[in-house]
C-alpha cells in the first residue's frame, strides 16, 4: 500500500503535534536549528578526532566506507542477541571520550523528546539490558538509498515491537557543498517471514521503489537537528572532493511501542 501524501513538503519546529505527525508520517521532517552553539559545535569536532586517535572508531560493513564512534545495533542482525548487550559498555565508554570533551547531545535531545511526547515513557533498556542511543558518525561518504526499521533488523528485541520509527541527526559540521540527505515518502516493505532479519544495505534497494514519489531534501547546518521517518527510503551524499569540512553527525532512533511507549536505539 502506498503511503499517504505529506501535508506539507515543509519541516516544522518539535512540539508535541508535530512529534506525532511524523511518527504518523504526515509531514517530511521536523528540524531544531540552534540545538547547540558554534562552540559546542568546534568542541564535539574536536573531540571526535581525539576519539579516532585513541582507535575509537569502526566502520560499518558496507561501502563506501562510514566510520562511527559508538555502535549500531544493524551490524549486530545477523548474531545472537546477546553480543549486543555485552559490548554495549565498551560503546558507552568510547562514545564518553566525545560526550565528556563537548557536551551531552544524547541527554539533551532526550529531554527534549520526552518534554514533547505525552503517549508515555521514554525507554532506554529492555529486561536483557541497555540499550546504546547516540552513535558519533563521519558520514562524509555518504550512503546510498536504505531505510531503517527495527522489526525488519532487530526480530526479538524490544525495539523489534516498534510500529513506528523515526531518527534524530545532529550535525556539528557539513561540508561547503554536498552533504545533502533525500527522503522519499516510501515505507520500506519487506517481504521477509515474522522473525527474519530483513537486509537493508546502503544500496540494496533499486531505484525503481522511489520514482514518482514525494521528496524532501535537506541541506544540514551544523548546529541543527533534523528528525525525520527513519523507514522511509532515503539516502544522503558525501561532501565534494576538495571541501574542506567532513560531515560529522550524532544519531539515533526513536520508536514507538503498541503500548505508547517510546524506546530510543541506535
């Protein structure tokens, strides 16, 4: 079934209609300019760079290469549950070399989620254990078009139970040209049996899924946070060769529980 038209093809500030809106996927994206300042910006660039020298950063297992500070529980889809709990610890105390340097993005966009959300709790572990929320990223590749929806990754997690999804990005620096994200008004469908992981590689969907849909495309500015509909098609381009600025980005998502319930990942 084909997703219903955007009202609008403009963001909208976070509040508690527009929250609901774009779990609903009524609108494009809701984006928070001025989250945090040009010195919490210069702070967290910094940081991430100590982070890389302390060999603090991976890479995901797709190309072109993305390298992150933390951990996404995607790379964990196809092992037991168990790793992920396990290494969560290590993924907390590397993304804290970058939080403890800057500022804490992670609680403050929680807050600001929960002071915007009245449908319940905002969740961060399961009864097998913590989640980790706030991966540290250098996009400056880019990605190729994929979506992310945790029922299609995460079967037997508590995030798996989602029925909706969104993903908060903050970036503390983009490139002078590039570096722009397209999202298509396209839920992704997979045909997979209840309890398989789906796949959902950075260019494992044709391009056909996309033509003739509703897009939003935005431009990030450092210091801002763009939220938008995590299960829909997307995809976000590298900085040009000769730019002098990486696309540096904090994230992760937010789901709903049938229960009302949110639980946050990344």
């Amino acid at each position: 079934m084909p997703n219903k038209p955007w009202r609008s093809f403009d963001p909208e500030p976070l509040n508690p209609a527009s929250l609901a809106a774009l779990f609903a996927n009524e609108i494009p994206a809701i984006r928070i300019p001025d989250f945090c300042t040009p010195a919490e910006c210069a702070a967290f660039e910094r940081a991430i760079d100590v982070a890389v020298a302390q060999g603090a950063m991976s890479f995901y297992s797709f190309e072109p290469p993305l390298g992150f500070i933390g951990m996404s529980q995607f790379e964990y889809r196809h092992k037991p549950k168990r790793a992920y709990f396990t290494d969560v610890t290590e993924a907390h105390r590397r993304q804290r070399i970058v939080l403890d340097r800057s500022f804490d993005a992670v609680g403050r966009m929680r807050e600001l989620i929960e002071a915007n959300y009245d449908g319940g709790d905002l969740l961060g572990e399961e009864p097998e254990g913590r989640y980790f929320a706030g991966n540290i990223r250098d996009s400056s590749n880019g990605a190729a078009l994929h979506a992310d929806f945790a029922p299609y990754s995460a079967p037997g997690y508590l995030i798996g139970n989602v029925t909706e999804q969104i993903s908060w990005n903050l970036f503390v620096s983009v490139p002078e040209v590039g570096g722009r994200t397209t999202v298509y008004n396209v839920y992704w469908q997979a045909d997979v049996e209840p309890g398989k992981v789906a796949e959902n590689k950075p260019g494992s969907f044709a391009w056909d899924k996309v033509e003739g849909a509703q897009r939003y495309v935005y431009q990030p500015r450092p210091g801002e946070v763009v939220i938008f509909n995590s299960r829909n098609l997307h995809i976000f381009e590298g900085g040009k060769a000769d730019s002098r600025r990486r696309r540096l980005q904090i994230n992760a998502f937010v789901g709903k529980l049938p229960d009302g319930d949110l639980v946050m990942w990344s």
